[in-house]
C-alpha cells in the first residue's frame, strides 16, 4: 500500500491477473467478475443483476439465511428481519424451508428430502406466479452458517435451480462464509451437491482477502451482458484496486502453497471423527455435521424431541474462553457450536479443543443429573409415550440459573427434578 495507492479506474495488470486466476478455480460458465469490497456488497449487487436480467422482482430465500448488513439484505435475511417486532418483512420476498434432515420438517429418514425440500420452492413459485408476481432469484448460503451448520441435501440445488429457471429466475451461490477450500474436498461448497451443478451467480467474501476488505461477484456473460445494457454504469472506487488484487493473489498463492484444502479435508476429518466420539459420550450431543472445517455440533436436551439446550451451549462458551478458546454458537435456538477456524488450524488444536468441550459437557451433565443410559431410557419411554415414574423415564428437569453480583462468568446449572 505503500508503494501504490490508486482506485479502480486506472488499468493495472493485477486485475486481469486475479480475475484469470479466480476464475480458473470456477466453472468455465462462470467468467465475469465484479470485485467489490465486503460480503454485503457482493450479495447486493448480485440482486441487482438477477432483477436486471430477469426484469423480475420476487426473490426466494431460505429460513434463518443471512446474506448480509445492507437494507437489501436484511430484506431477504430472516435470521435478521425476524429479530424485529412489529415489522412485516418485504412482500416481494418469499421464505422456503431450510433443507435440514436433522431438525427440519423432512429429515434424515425421509425417502427423498432433496426431492421434498426443492418441491416447498416449487409450491412458493406457483403462489407467486397466481398473485402476478415473477421470480427473478433463489439465493442460498451454499452451507447455511448462521442458520446452524445446515448441509443440504444432495441433489437439493440441482431440483431447485430447475425450478426457478423454468420460472424465469437464476439461481445465486453466497460462498461468503464457505469458500475458497473450507470445506475439503472441493474449493466451493456448491460443489459439493455435484459436477451438474452450475449457479448462475457466485458471491464470495470474508477469506478471499485473509482480512483484507474485498469480495467479489462472478457470473455468466449473459447476465453480466444485461447489467451493462441497462445503461447505467457500475463503477466501485475500492473494488478491484490494484493492492487489493495483489493481496487476492497471495491468499490463493498461499491456500495453493500450504495446501490449506487439503489441510481443511485431513484436520476437519479429524475433528468430525473426534466431536463423533463425544457424541457416543454425552446426552447432550445431539447431531455433528459438516464438511472439512466448517463443522456443528447440536447441543440438545432430548435426542427424540430435539429440544434445544441453547443455555448450555452458552455455558460451553463461556468456559472454553476461560480457556482463550473463542467458539460461538447459532441456528435459530442458538445451540449449535460453530467450528469455523482458519484453514491452518491442525490436528493438535483440534485435539485440545475437544479435550475442554469433552471436559465442560462432563461438568456440565453431572450438574444436570444426565447419563446416557437414563436418557436412553427416557427416550424410549417418551417414544412409547409412558407416564413418568421413579424408575427414572421420563424425568424431566429444569434448570435454575442465579447469578450473584460477584460472580464472574455463569454459575453451574442447578437441578431441580418435577
């Protein structure tokens, strides 16, 4: 930065450099780049695209999404529009079910959820298309985060994009949190549902600049041909400046150099493998899921009824960072423990991590009177639908917190058994 320091209207080499160089990692369908400069800006001009090249105004989004912190944005977030009172989210937007087989309305059992959950969009299409509308896009985070760690089921885009091009729409990729090798065995987590799968826009953010302030939108010719043809110049001071693409090229130098994928395949299989073994350990373990190092961990109450333990998430957190470990938890009942380190993170650090989850949830379930043979039982019982008796079935428990103005950090749950 020192050396230069112009904005993007002047040419420089950097830019073609970079935008050959990500595109590369792309399908060849998707060869035009629009640098900008934070996930928000990237999602928003994505809208702005798809409703210019559709001519369409309705847009599909997904329960508990969050795309971004611009008012376009918030428009389609349900993780934000639905923390507000009184406010009515936006009529053009339009919110289908979450494709999770572990707490949604077509899980792991069921014969077909990509089938199932790609047929909820298809219904939201045909009632938008009675009341006059038109759909111009479906936009999805490629692995839901703040939505919980959510992996859709495999043939679940390929369903949906079908739908929604038949209704004149395209289909939008947020590869903001996801991108860029986290996930392991692919370099995009769109990948993961599969070579047929092309998006028609692709947004990226948060690591394409280890930091730096920069994202990107990438597209086909055709959409990007529509942009342009609506005579109305797009032009981004900082987007696409020249440090910023040499700080672009080094972070892919450097994810290609240290093979910081193939790190995130080995130690994200590492991790799962471990938090699996918790799972076989504590009650409160409900569902580990994820791809590479991008990985939830489900804290639950009751493996039948599936009801959240979003306190003792909190409580995992708190301790962990007495412990300078910093997770956070999320989903809409804000129990699932996010793992989302950096690329470097090793098999060591993933060892030490689960040594304290694995000691917190042993502290934890011994203050709550929770052992995995009752709850077995209980959930049998709660299957059979048995009263509660003194045998142990179906004991429910409720936890009081108190907190003295003394203390420091939460105090141990204490057990009342009704």
């Amino acid at each position: 930065m020192e050396l230069l320091n112009t904005n993007s209207r002047f040419l420089h080499d950097n830019l073609v450099l970079y935008a050959q160089r990500l595109q590369a990692t792309l399908p060849d369908k998707l060869s035009v780049c629009y640098f900008v400069n934070s996930g928000s800006e990237a999602n928003d001009l994505a809208l702005r695209l798809a409703w210019q090249y559709t001519g369409h105004k309705d847009i599909i989004t997904l329960e508990n999404a969050y795309h971004g912190h611009v008012s376009s944005l918030i428009d389609i977030s349900p993780y934000k529009f639905h923390q507000l009172s009184n406010v009515q989210h936006k009529q053009f937007v339009h919110v289908a079910s979450s494709p999770d087989v572990y707490r949604g309305k077509y899980r792991a059992d069921h014969p077909d959820p990509s089938t199932a959950y790609a047929d909820d969009v298809k219904d939201i299409i045909h009632k938008v298309n009675q009341k006059g509308g038109k759909i111009a896009a479906f936009i999805a985070e490629s692995l839901q985060s703040c939505g919980g760690q959510v992996v859709p089921p495999a043939g679940y885009f390929q369903k949906v994009a079908e739908h929604v091009r038949q209704a004149g729409g395209v289909f939008i990729a947020d590869e903001v949190q996801v991108g860029f090798g986290r996930v392991g065995t692919h370099f995009w987590a769109f990948q993961l549902q599969g070579e047929d799968f092309v998006p028609d826009i692709v947004t990226m953010g948060k690591p394409i600049g280890n930091g730096h302030p920069m994202s990107c939108v990438v597209t086909t010719k055709e959409v990007a041909q529509a942009f342009m043809n609506s005579g109305m110049e797009y032009f981004n001071t900082f987007g696409g400046n020249p440090v910023s693409c040499a700080i672009g090229l080094a972070v892919l130098d450097v994810i290609e150099r240290e093979d910081l994928q193939g790190n995130a395949l080995r130690v994200g299989g590492h991790l799962t493998r471990l938090l699996e073994k918790q799972k076989e350990k504590h009650p409160l373990v409900g569902d580990i899921r994820g791809r590479g190092l991008f990985v939830g961990l489900e804290l639950v109450k009751d493996r039948v009824k599936l009801t959240p333990a979003a306190a003792e998430a909190q409580e995992v957190i708190y301790k962990l960072k007495e412990d300078h470990i910093l997770l956070s938890a999320d989903g809409p009942h804000r129990n699932v423990l996010k793992f989302k380190p950096p690329l470097c993170f090793s098999a060591e650090d993933a060892d030490m991590v689960v040594e304290k989850i694995d000691q917190i949830l042993t502290e934890l379930e011994k203050a709550l009177g929770l052992h995995l043979p009752d709850m077995q039982a209980e959930n049998v019982a709660a299957k059979r639908k048995l009263p509660a008796d003194e045998n142990g079935q179906q004991c429910r428990m409720k936890v009081v917190r108190k907190r003295a103005s003394s203390q420091q950090g939460p105090p141990a749950p204490k057990v009342i058994k009704t």
